[in-house]
C-alpha cells in the first residue's frame, strides 16, 4: 500500500504524467506474476511441461471403447525400399544442399512440440532428426501452421511436414507422403458425467471443437455431417473445451491422452480409428527422390531399434492388429508388451481420476494467471519475441510510411496515369485480408528470392505488412493534405514557391502533422500483426512475442504465457499513443 501511495502522489503532481499510469499498471502486474511464480511450489521443476516424453510406464493398451472402425485400406505402402548405400543424398532436390527443412508444429505434444531447451522435438521430429543421420545430412526445424502447412510443402517452402498428418486421398492430390511412420486413432473428448457419452450423442446443436484442416476437421464434416468449431491450434480448442465455449473437443488420440486432464473435468469418452490410413510425412510432389530416401532411411531406422525406442519412449500403446511401421518389408519393431504395463498401471489412472474438479474460479486463475508459467516465459518473451516483433515492425513501418506518401501524392495528382493506378493499389490492399497478402507474397516470391533472404521469411513478410500499411497510411496522407486550406497553396505561390516547392515544405508538412495520431494507430496496428508472419514458418530464434507465447502455452497447456505476451504488447503500444499525444499536442499549440 505504502508503493502504491507514492506511486499514486507522484504522479498526480503533474498532468502530463498520468499519461503512463497504464503502463505502471501493467509493469505491477508483471512484477506481480513474476514473484508469484519465484516463490511458487511447483513441483516440475526443469522439465519440458508438456513436451517431456512421457515414457514406457505411460503406456495404454489399445482402446476399448472403439466407435465402428472407418479405417481406409493400405493402398500406398511401398513392398520394399532402395538400400540406403543407393541414395545418392546430394541428389534429392532439398531446397538448400545437405540440409531438410522441416516445416512443423510446436503445440501437439508428444508428437510435435517445443521444449524447455527451445527445441523442436517429439517422436515425429525425433524420429526424422534418426532418419537425416542415417542419410548423412541435417534437419531445421521451422514453425509454422498446420492449416498452411501442406501448402507451404507444395510451394517449395519446406521439404517435409512433419506433423503427425494422417494421409488421405485428398491430401495426396496436394503433396506426396512416406511410408507410415505411426497410425492414427482420434479420440473424442467431453466433460465427465455430461450428456455426451461417444460420437452418437454428437448432434447439430453439440458445439464440436477441431484443429482446421486436419483429418478431424474431416470426420466431423463428411462422416458425421456436423459443422464444427475451428481452432487454429490443440491448445486453444482445449483451452476452450475447458471453459465451456465448446461441448466437445475431436482430437488426436496422442494430443489427447497427453493433454486431457482429470482434475479439469474431462475425459476422453470414446475413440476411432482415422478414417484414411497412416500418419507419414509430407514431400513435394514433385521431389519422388526425397520420399524414396525418407523411406529408405525409416525403413533403417526400424531394423536398428531406433524407431522402437523413440517410439516407446514417447508414444508408448499398442500397435492395431495387421499394421506395423515402414514398408512391407521393413522387420517387425520389438516392443515391450504394452498391454501388461498398462494393466499394472491401471490401478493409479483409476486413483487419477478421482481428482476433483477445480472450481470455476480457480480455473480461470490457474489458466491465465499462473506465476510459475508466466516466469518461465518472460525471458524468452524479452529475448526473442521482444526483438523480433520491433524488427518486423519497424521494416514493415518503414515501408509502408514511404510507399503509402508516394501513394498520397500520386492519389492527389493532377495526372490520372498517377492518380488511378493509387487508387486501384489502396482499393486492393485494402480489401485483401492481411494473411492472403502474407502467404501470396510469402510462398509465391519465397522461393525466387530464397538465394537472398535465405529462407528467412522476416523480409518478405515485413514487405507484405508494409504493402498492406501503405494502403491505410496513404490513405492518412491523403485526408491530411487535403485538409490544408487551398489558400496555404495559394500564399505559397504567391510568393513564388513552385507547386512541388510549395507541396514540400508548406502543404505535406501541414498535413503529416495534423494526422499524427491516426498515423501512430497504424504503427501500432503493425506492431500486433507482425504475429502474422508466424504462418510463413519460424524457427526458434525467429519467433515474434506472439509465436513464443503460443509455443509455451502449447508446452504447458497454460494460457499464462499468451496473457504475459499480450502485456508486452501494451508496454510497446500504450507509451506510443501517449508519446504521439503529446507531441502533437505542443505542435498544436506552438511550442518546439
């Protein structure tokens, strides 16, 4: 109380600075959140949350409680593969010689995810990082969406997905897939004790939850002829499972099982088989020779025992009758009897789930205010997002400001060769959505310019957030000059200024001066999209503050961390709106 007084007195002793009572508002809360997690009695430790592997002993059988199987059969797997002493590895048409770039997820754990270490990992990546070694070269991991990911591997962003993707004939028209690495059950996941007892009590009015684009998203809408709620991600249509926005959450039966909590009312209630086949990786279809040699090198993988070990290590259950990994010559994994570890570990899943239920209240604490989440996100929240968000930012702003005055001049020009091409820009650029324009300039000039940038999508997608400020700024350049009084112009001329003279230093000037705050809106506008550039693909050292607190959300299940990203959002954007306040204020009155 003693702090907040002060803190109060000092800043009622001047007008000007109440302006940043916001932000201390927010620095308390961050100092806040950030004792509360110093001296929090948590019990995890270093460990990677989420995506830690959960190992042998978390082993489950294979489900009983099976809905009618609408597994497809296995049209695809290969009968054998080349040997690997046959692949000629510089020969693969990768996108950069001796290295795969992968595009991938971090919010699917066990099978994707992000871990303490700022790695990409998981069985599906684990399992490739295996594979690259056998064939002698290395793998990038980049971040991406799982809605654009098989598009970013057909457009030549990336050389595999690697996301736990169920193969359909669909998706074959788009991409071409290895052999299957893993099989595919989903699961349905409901609260405890509610109407919904399996996937027959699912109905139009049933609010059901699915990642967009997966083969869940598939099920819901042409096998159960439901229209389903679309998350961008696992953790957010969990998180939204748990607060009571959806009834029920179709899933991945692995993101399932690692992310379905007792204590938070919800259980998975029933489960099926994917309806179309395995889950492999993706590859250009184009590119023959790299599935030839991913599935040469899973094949090598199996027969030495790595694929047993990742795969028990992080994905530990039964195999389905009649299905094993790899071609149909690749040997049989020795695994351990699954179903015996899990029988033996039955008796303290049973004990699990008599946890109680937490209250509402206490909820909704613990998923957006957990100090512990919070502190461990904080410093890669400085670190990494912080920079990355002021560099997209600042480029983007940059751009935008240029072209869009360019654009103003041109849109008051007295020449309709200048004035209508503006005029068709802005009314573009305008009415495009701002991740078309991101993924249009991202995946169709990424590959013609990836000698220069060097994959790096921070240059191209600063250059589609400047192409769509540029619309809205010239548009703020435009009204402020036409708001100057024609008379300015003419005292101008009067007193033998040219009219590009009289533009220059009187008219333009005049103008940026009295848009200043609309001006300032839009950079802030940029600042918050700069999270857009998630769907070209980041790498770790590449995330923007939106893309590391999504990682950590998805490696703890807590929403802290997208709360604490937010936070330094306002840090960024509330000092801005007052600075610009200010300054236009003194212009305004005359003062320097």
């Amino acid at each position: 109380m003693t702090v907040l007084s002060s803190a109060r007195r000092h800043l009622s002793s001047s007008p000007s600075r109440r302006l940043w009572l916001p932000l201390l508002i927010v620095v308390l809360l961050i100092g806040a959140l950030t004792a509360c997690g110093s001296s929090s009695d948590s019990s995890d430790g270093d460990d990677a949350g989420l995506c830690a592997p959960p190992g042998v002993n978390s082993a489950s059988a294979a489900p009983t409680n099976l809905a009618k199987s609408a597994q497809a059969p296995d049209k695809f797997t290969t009968a054998n593969v080349t040997p690997l002493d046959q692949i000629n590895t510089s020969d693969l048409g990768l996108i950069n010689n001796g290295k795969i770039i992968v595009g991938t997820l971090g919010d699917a754990p066990p099978s994707i995810c992000v871990n303490n270490d700022k790695q990409y990992t998981g069985m599906d990546n684990e399992m490739l990082r295996a594979m690259a070694d056998k064939l002698g070269l290395q793998v990038e991991f980049v971040g991406t969406e799982f809605s654009g990911l098989l598009a970013q591997v057909a457009g030549g962003r990336f050389d595999v997905g690697s996301s736990s993707i169920t193969t359909t004939d669909e998706r074959r028209n788009t991409v071409a897939f290895t052999n299957g690495y893993d099989f595919g059950y989903f699961s349905l996941a409901a609260k405890v004790g509610g109407p919904i007892k399996g996937f027959g009590d699912l109905s139009a009015s049933t609010r059901i939850g699915v990642v967009q684009g997966t083969v869940q998203d598939d099920y819901v809408v042409n096998t159960l002829n439901l229209n389903p709620v679309k998350f961008p991600d696992y953790a957010t249509a969990y998180a939204n499972l748990k607060s009571g926005q959806i009834d029920a959450w179709v899933a991945p039966s692995q993101q399932a099982e690692g992310t379905v909590q007792p204590s938070d009312g919800i259980g998975i209630l029933e489960n099926t088989f994917s309806i179309n086949n395995f889950t492999a990786w993706a590859v250009n279809k184009g590119n023959p020779k790299l599935v030839e040699a991913l599935n040469s090198a899973l094949d090598a993988i199996i027969a030495d025992g790595t694929w047993a070990k990742l795969y028990q290590d992080w994905a530990p259950r039964t195999l389905p009758a009649g299905w094993k990994p790899g071609s149909k010559a690749a040997p049989a994994p020795k695994l351990p009897d699954f179903e015996a570890i899990a029988k033996a570990n039955e008796g303290n899943k049973e004990q699990a789930q008599e946890v109680a239920p937490k209250g509402t209240l206490a909820q909704l604490g613990e998923t957006f205010f957990n100090g512990e989440a919070f502190r461990k996100a904080i410093p890669d929240l400085f670190t990494t997002g912080l920079p990355n968000t002021l560099k997209i930012a600042l480029t983007s702003g940059i751009i935008g400001t240029v072209l869009g005055m360019l654009l103003a001049v041109a849109g008051i020009s007295r020449t309709r060769w200048l004035r209508w091409p503006a005029r068709v820009y802005t009314d573009i650029f305008r009415g495009l959505p701002a991740v078309v324009v991101i993924l249009m300039v991202g995946l169709g000039f990424g590959p013609v310019v990836q000698n220069l940038t060097g994959g790096n999508p921070f240059w191209l997608g600063s250059i589609a957030l400047g192409l769509l400020a540029a619309a809205y700024i010239g548009e703020i350049f435009r009204s402020g000059i036409q708001s100057v009084e024609a008379g300015q112009m003419e005292a101008s001329r009067a007193l033998g200024f040219s009219y590009s003279s009289s533009m220059n230093l009187v008219i333009i000037p005049q103008g940026v001066r009295r848009v200043l705050p609309a001006l300032m809106n839009q950079f802030i506008v940029l600042i918050k999209d700069s999270s857009l550039i998630y769907f070209l693909g980041l790498t770790v050292l590449q995330r923007d503050l939106f893309a590391v607190g999504k990682d950590f959300n998805a490696g703890s299940g807590n929403l802290t961390p997208l709360l604490a990203a937010g936070l330094l959002y306002l840090i960024l954007t509330v000092p801005l709106t007052h600075l610009v306040n200010y300054i236009d204020k003194r212009l305004r009155v005359g003062k320097a």
